[in-house]
C-alpha cells in the first residue's frame, strides 16, 4: 500500500500508519473483512460503536428511505424535521433522567462541548455566573473538541494545546477517590464549579469499572455542594454494560447524559444531550426566556435519526442488550486465564468490554500485530492496554476463539521477554 495516501489519520503516527494501514473493506456481524480479503474478528466494534453488528441491511435500507423522502431539514429557529422529533421522543423514554429535553448532535465530542457549554450557561441565567469550572476525572476521555480537549483526564491529549488558555476552568479529580474529590471541591470552592463529569466506566482511559458506591457518592457529593452531574454515556450507553444505560446499572441520575456511538452503532455519526428539566426550564418558560446559544448544522440530520430509530428497533426487538448482559460472565470466564501470563498486570472487564493491560515492558503493538495476524482485531488504549468491546451479536464461542488468540500471542510475547 502506498505511503502517499494524502488522507491524515485522527490520533495517529503518520509515518506508521503510511507503512502499517489496514483498509477495512466489509463487515458482517462481529466480523470484518480487509480489502485483501482477511477476515478479522473485531473485538474492538470499530471504535467502541458496533452494538448492533456490522452489515445490517435494516440500516441500509432506512437510510436509502429516509433519503428519498428528505436528506434532512435543520432544527434552527421553529424547522424540525419528523425523525428527529421521533428520536427526540424515544430517547425520553429510555434515559435515566425523568422527562428529559434531548439536544441532538454529530457525535460525542459534539455532545460534550454541549453539555459543558450548557452547565456553565445554566449557572449565569441563574443568577451564578462565578460557576464555572468543570471538574473531570483524572483517564477521563471526554473526545477532542475545545472543552474535551480542555478537560482530559488524559495529559497526552492535553499537552501541546495551551489548555490552561483553551478553557482554563477546568480541574481534575483522582479516578475514584471521594475523599480528596471533596478536598479538591473544597480547595476550588463549591461556588466557583458549574458541573463534574465522569464516564460511568472510563473507557479509553483503560476500561476502570467504578468501585463500589463510587458513582453513588460521586452524584450526592455533587449534589451536596449544588455542581451538576454530567454523565459521558457515549460508551456504555445503549447497552454496553447490560442495561441501556449505565447510570440504571448503578442506579444514579444524572442532570445530564452525553450520548453518541451506539446511538447508531456507528452506522450514521449521531450524538445527543439528555437534560434533566430543571437545567432546560429557565429556556423553555415563557416569551422571556433566554436563548441557548449554540447549534449545529447537522443537529437532529434526518437520515441519521431514521437510522437511530431502527438501531433501537433492532436492539429492541432482538433483545441485544439483555444479550450484552448474558455474555459478560462469558467475557469474564474467557480472559481470566490471561492472568496466568507473565505479560499480564491485570485484566479488568464491565459489562461486554474489557482492557487486558499488560506490563510496561511488553511490547504491546506486536500482540496486537500477531493476533492481527491469527484473524483477531484489536487496539492499544491508555496504559498498555489491548481493547476489548465486541459486537453485542457476537457468540460465546467467538469470544473464547478471541481468548485463545490472545493467550497464544502473549505466550509468544513472554518467550520473546525472556
């Protein structure tokens, strides 16, 4: 393959990527197929997206309908376009948050800025505009836009960008420490802090389910000290950890919910803000309310919502999400044997997704490489760790196929080490 390709890879090492590219020509189900014909099973669902399964015609003819009848229509001013009325309807019905308003977007870094733009919005129309500061957790990704950039939890994706110029109200709290969130609450001061947002389980930041009463005592703590809860579901929403939403698994609600991925399973680039009606109400109350301003031309796209309304059907109707549930125990059973390898510091798994992190010294891009190699897709995240967040359609004995691809590759690792 040529190195010359002018396309720019999104957080990639061009001149790897020159060298290394792998074209993704089709996929089907939890497999997908290169464009010289290997056939990979994809452990990470492209990038944490494909619940539903790659090559669903379902999808592909709602779109093609869709399309025929209206590409879309933006939501400016009084517009409104019928799929994303009935997406904004559905999503109300399922969010953990009780009558919410949804504000629809392109995709997760979108929903971000959203939500965070809003929290501090919310604040100077009632009457507080010294709440300002957005508190993350230190392995937080929040995507990349101005204020995912600014508050990352992860520095390498901060450094380079003057981010305490970017948006300098921002700080972050330890991954899962209440006490000293509270001491770091306390030292910013409560009055100055506009909203605190966490993934319910942090992801690229290495896949870190939350310890028990963790998010629990995180909402109150917010709650308490009068800082709005932003919950980042672009993730774990829509099944991943077995419910549809994470923040009913541990049983917590937020004033916000970020969506996006598996909204669409990754079919269209969609996202959404789920509001709880306290932070929409000063907007929606009489002719002096006040505007939010912000928007996007692709809010509420009509061909993207009719995607979104049959990914739920589907989801629906083929109970994929109680799928999800079945096959974590599954997961579990498959990978715990890794810990028995020398190249192995922990494995930690939450719902269907998992990060296998391994030690410092083992060089992780040749595991990925040779399972690569034996028909197995995987990726490195934060930490030396393999992603693991397949298909909810794929089968138990995939994902033990998958496992033992993975035990094969680490043993050849470990002989390498030694």
């Amino acid at each position: 393959m040529s190195t010359r390709s002018p396309l720019w890879h999104p957080q990639t090492h061009m001149p790897t990527a020159g060298r290394e590219r792998l074209v993704i020509a089709s996929g089907d189900g939890a497999w997908v197929t290169t464009e010289d014909g290997q056939r990979l099973l994809d452990l990470p669902a492209g990038l944490w997206h494909a619940n539903i399964g790659h090559g669903r015609t379902r999808i592909a003819d709602a779109a093609a309908a869709q399309i025929r009848t209206l590409e879309t229509y933006h939501l400016f001013g009084a517009h409104a376009n019928r799929p994303a009325l009935d997406l904004a309807e559905r999503l109300a019905g399922l969010l953990p948050i009780e009558d919410p308003r949804i504000f629809l977007t392109s995709g997760g870094s979108d929903s971000i800025d959203t939500a965070c733009k809003l929290a501090r919005r919310y604040w100077q129309v009632a009457g507080r505009p010294d709440k300002k500061v957005i508190l993350s957790r230190d392995g937080a990704y929040h995507g990349l836009h101005g204020f995912g950039t600014s508050i990352a939890g992860l520095d390498f994706n901060r450094d380079g960008y003057g981010t305490e110029s970017l948006i300098p109200e921002t700080a972050r709290v330890p991954r899962s420490d209440l006490a000293e969130t509270a001491a770091v609450i306390e030292r910013i001061g409560a009055g100055a802090i506009a909203a605190i947002i966490a993934e319910p389980v942090i992801g690229t930041g290495g896949v870190y389910a939350p310890p028990e009463g963790y998010l629990s005592g995180l909402r109150e703590l917010a709650r308490q000290n009068d800082i709005l809860f932003i919950a980042d579901e672009v993730i774990t929403g829509f099944g991943r950890t077995g419910e549809w939403f994470a923040c009913q698994r541990w049983d917590i609600e937020p004033d916000m919910i970020v969506m996006a991925k598996g909204i669409t399973s990754g079919y269209l680039p969609l996202g959404a803000v789920g509001i709880a009606p306290h932070v929409a109400e000063p907007f929606f109350t009489d002719a002096e309310a006040p505007i939010f301003r912000h928007g996007l031309t692709y809010s509420g796209h009509a061909t993207a919502c009719a995607v979104a309304l049959e990914n739920l059907d589907i989801l629906d109707e083929e109970q994929l999400v109680a799928r999800a549930a079945k096959l974590e125990p599954v997961l579990v059973q498959a990978l715990a044997p890794l810990m028995d390898s020398p190249s192995v510091q922990e494995v930690r798994t939450a719902g269907l997704m998992a990060g296998v992190q391994l030690k410092p010294e083992v060089d992780a891009t040749k595991v990925v490489l040779g399972a690569r190699e034996n028909g197995v897709l995987t990726r490195l995240i934060s930490g030396n760790t393999l992603h693991i967040c397949p298909p909810f359609v794929i089968t138990a004995e995939e994902i033990e196929y998958a496992a033992g691809v993975l035990a094969g590759q680490l043993r050849v690792s470990a002989t390498v080490s030694a």
